[in-house]
C-alpha cells in the first residue's frame, strides 16, 4: 500500500508547487497534472494504494473537476455582457408609468449553480434570483444573467462575497438603474460541528435603485419570489451569516499531527487553480480541508469491539418458519467521500430484517446499527458498496435475513460538467429471505419514510 513516507513518497512539494519525481505523472507541467501530483499525496496521507483500481484514476478525476469548477478565474464578466445589449423603447416620456426598456424590472428566478467555499473546499449548492431595472433603452440579454453569475459563482466563494461580486459586475456592464440579487445557499453539515442538519443562509445585495435595503424597488423584488419560499426577514445582514460549518468543525483528527506534505499539497492545489494560498480568507483552508479528509483515513473493522453486548443467537432464527416479524430502522445518517472525486456525500440509512415469531431474540440496537453505518461511511467509497458492506456485516447477527438501502446526495453529481441538481441516488442490498420474497421487500420499501436531507 502507498502509504505516505520518505521513502515511498514520489512527490516534491516546493515553493507551493507540485513537482513530480515520476515520468509517468505527466510530461510538461500543466494545471491539471500539478494537481493530480497534489491529490496522490492526499491518498497516499491517507493510507490509500494509489495503484488501487478504484482510486487509480483518481487524482485525474479530480484535477479536471476542480479545474473545471474553477474555471471562473479565467473568465470575464465584462466580455459576456458586450455585444449583448439590445434597444428596446419604452413608455413616451409624455406618459406616466414604466416599461420595456425605460424602467420595469426585469427578474430571472430560480437558476441553479454550485460553488466551492473558500474555508474548506467543499462544493455548496446555491439557487439565485437575479433582477434589473433597465435604464437607456437598453436591455440585457437573459441569458447572460445566468451566465455573469456563473463566472463568480465558478471560483473559492462565500455568499455575500459572491452576491457582491454579481451585483457589481452587472451594474458596471448594463449600466441599469439598478441590480438586485438574492441567494440561497446550502452546504453539507461536518458531523461533530455545531450546526445541526444542512447549513443554510439567505445573502442578497443591491445596487442603484436597490442599493438601500428599505427602498421600494426590494417590494417588487420580494413579492416575485412570494412563492419560492423565500422570507425577506430572514436575510443575514453583511457581516453576520455564520457561513462554513468548517468554521466550528471538531474531530478527533488533529492537523498539527499530519504530515505537513499533506497540508502543502493542498495550498499547491490553491496556487494551480489561481488563487494566492496566502489570501487571508485562504490561510486556514488548507488545514481545513485536511481535517476533513482525515476522517477517511483506511481501517479495519472490529465487530468484537462494535458488538459489544449484543446477545443474538442467529441459529435460532429459522429460515423455515413462514411467520416472520419485520424489524426496522429508519433514517440513520452517514457522510462519505466520494472515492472517484474526493467530494462527500451524504444521506440516509434504512436497515430491516427477518425474526421468526415465537423465537427469542433481542433485536439489534440502534447504536450498534449506527456504529456500523458510520465505519463504513467513513472512507473513500461508492454507495454501491457501501449498502453491500452494511448488508454482509449486519446478515450474520440477524440469521441472514437483511435489507439495507442508502439514500444519498452525491456533490459530485452537481459540481462536476453534468450539473444535475437535486438528484439523488437510492440503492439496495437484500440477503436471505428478503433476496427471494417480493411481498416482504415491498413492504420494507413501503416503509420507509420521506427523506429528510437534500442533494
């Protein structure tokens, strides 16, 4: 296994640079490969055989998905709205009232994209509401509304940050009597952190005729979104939102005692995809990050020490009996990363299983359930194995009988090129009984109750 050491470490970090020592690595320094040189060492930090087939490609996968997430950096607000500017006549200046291209709001709603946060990271998910009131004559076309966000939104970001960012670089370009944008932004929760389920917050910024938080122009603005569920008095104020869960993160991992090649891998990945690693926004990324990934790190599982007082005898479990009692339990949540991109994803995990009536039994409890949920999680996986994993280890203690499914929203889904927003992935291990009795995994699947977590 390529475990990070002196002497098996093929990589150089120098100066915040990826240097590779092997000619396999890549042959000419470009961007994605300093990167995948940067994300061998993280594997290898982590206890991982980089040589391993699910990982191998690995760092490539994750070198053009950050690279492509980042591809703001490299793009110009100002050359998209150019040339996109169109005359439109409004209402004669003899007649009272506003329209077309003199005056009425123009409002794009709704448009999806995701982000990486700057503390750790980590992809967020955000859902914009975009608005201007035109000025001139002129008018903007629609698109490039979505696409000017997309320049900042496709950088390290942090909301306010990126509302500011939209909102001054449409004002510049258009020249409208005014911009206004609200976002809503959603990150993953870090288990152990002080936040409980998905962070969220509600940022807007405003420019012109929406410069002034009170102005009525906002009414106009807020009662288009009366239905998108999104609440005026909720708004964080500049300088308040209590933003990445990072922040207040606490594990048992402590980045002093990681090796420091993993640190400076991650501040060459900051300087390969054009930020200055040095930025004070950016100082405790790094660190961040590692920490994070720490909680992945390659082990064994001890069902010994798990099991604990667990008193089951699984041969009195007969397969033969035609009554059987269903045992269920619901919703036990778990975080993973991601083996193919190093992006976590997280969800639900619903466990049943087969008891014969009129056996003696003490069913399995929930802590037990849930210690085996979250050894699994925590490492680099892929759903699929993962609902595997839990089924086998689960089957024995049960008598064979057993049905795992996983529920998950995977960041890797939306922050890479197919961008497929609020999907999510459900999948199914059934042993024993479960694997042959159609009426008895209907019912299981019947069961379950609505998922509490999003993608």
């Amino acid at each position: 296994m390529g475990h990070l050491g002196q002497k098996s470490l093929n990589y150089v970090l120098e100066n915040g640079v990826s240097v590779c020592c092997d000619e396999e690595c890549f042959e000419k320094d470009t961007i994605p490969a300093s990167i995948q040189c940067a994300v061998q060492v993280l594997l290898m930090g982590l206890g991982e055989d980089i040589n391993r087939e699910g990982i191998i490609k690995t760092p490539h996968r994750v070198a053009k998905a950050l690279h492509e997430g980042t591809i703001g950096y490299g793009l110009s607000a100002k050359e998209i709205v150019e040339g996109a500017l169109f005359p439109e006549a409004g209402v004669e200046g003899t007649k009272v009232g506003h329209a077309g291209g003199v005056g009425g709001l123009v409002m794009v709603r709704d448009l999806d994209f995701y982000s990486y946060c700057e503390s750790c990271m980590l992809p967020f998910y955000l859902k914009c509401h975009v608005g201007y009131v035109p000025s001139g004559q002129r008018v903007l076309g629609l698109s490039k509304l979505s696409r000017v966000t997309n320049v900042f939104a496709k950088r390290l970001q942090e909301p306010q940050r990126l509302a500011d960012e939209v909102c001054s670089a449409l004002h510049q370009g258009v020249q409208p009597q005014g911009v206004a944008i609200v976002l809503h932004c959603t990150h993953i929760n870090f288990p152990h952190s002080n936040h409980k389920g998905l962070v969220e917050t509600l940022v807007s910024s405003g420019s012109g005729v929406f410069q002034n938080k009170d102005a009525d122009m906002w009414a106009d603005f807020f009662g288009l979104l009366k239905f998108r569920g999104v609440d005026k008095e909720k708004l964080h104020a500049k300088g308040t939102s209590s933003w990445c869960p990072s922040l207040s993160y606490k594990d048992s991992s402590k980045v002093e005692e990681v090796n420091p090649l993993m640190i400076t891998a991650v501040s060459s990945i900051l300087k390969s995809l054009g930020e200055d690693p040095s930025r004070k926004e950016l100082v405790g990324t790094p660190g961040r990050f590692v920490k994070w990934l720490m909680n992945f790190q390659c082990g064994d599982i001890d069902m010994k020490k798990l099991n604990g007082d667990l008193v089951v005898n699984s041969a009195e479990v007969s397969l033969g009996e035609k009554e059987k009692e269903i045992y269920l339990e619901m919703n036990l949540p778990f975080w993973s990363q991601c083996e193919h991109h190093l992006l976590p994803f997280h969800g639900v995990v619903h466990v049943g299983y087969f008891v014969s009536k009129g056996v003696e039994f003490q069913p399995i409890g929930k802590s037990l359930l849930q210690s085996i949920v979250h050894f699994f999680g925590f490492k680099l996986q892929v759903q699929e194995r993962l609902t595997k994993q839990i089924a086998e280890t689960v089957s024995p203690l049960v008598g064979g009988n057993v049905i795992v499914v996983v529920e998950a929203g995977h960041t890797c889904m939306i922050s890479r090129g197919i961008e497929k927003f609020g999907s999510n992935t459900a999948t199914i291990a059934a042993l024993g009984l479960f694997a042959t009795d159609l009426a008895a995994r209907t019912s299981f699947l019947q069961s379950i109750p609505r998922a509490t977590y999003i993608s």
